[in-house]
C-alpha cells in the first residue's frame, strides 16, 4: 500500500536592506528574493510538518 505524505519545511533567515521606508525595504527584500539575491539556506531550520494527502483507507 502506498501513502501519499507531504513535508512541509518553514526556514528563516535575515537579511539587511538599505531603504528610506519600512515599505521600501520590503518592496527591495521581495525583489531581491525573486532575483535570486537573497537566498535561504537549509540550515536555519524552524519547523517540519508530515501531512498525509490522502485517506489511509481505500
């Protein structure tokens, strides 16, 4: 029998950005994330979920 589980991983980091508003700073860490400059290691690991997908029972 095969169960379908899904992992879900949650992981963090910080980043610095030079910004004249809190706004700004946010607008320039989302661009930089979908840029590929900011990028989050593995490593700062906060939290792991297993969720079964499907029914156990067919």
């Amino acid at each position: 029998m095969k169960f379908e589980i899904l992992i879900e991983e949650t992981i963090s980091d910080t980043f610095y950005v030079d910004a004249e508003t809190r706004e700004e700073a946010l607008s320039m860490a989302r661009q930089k994330y979908q840029h590929g400059d900011f990028i989050l290691e593995p490593g700062h690991l906060l939290d792991v979920k297993f969720i079964p997908l499907a029914a156990d029972e067919e």
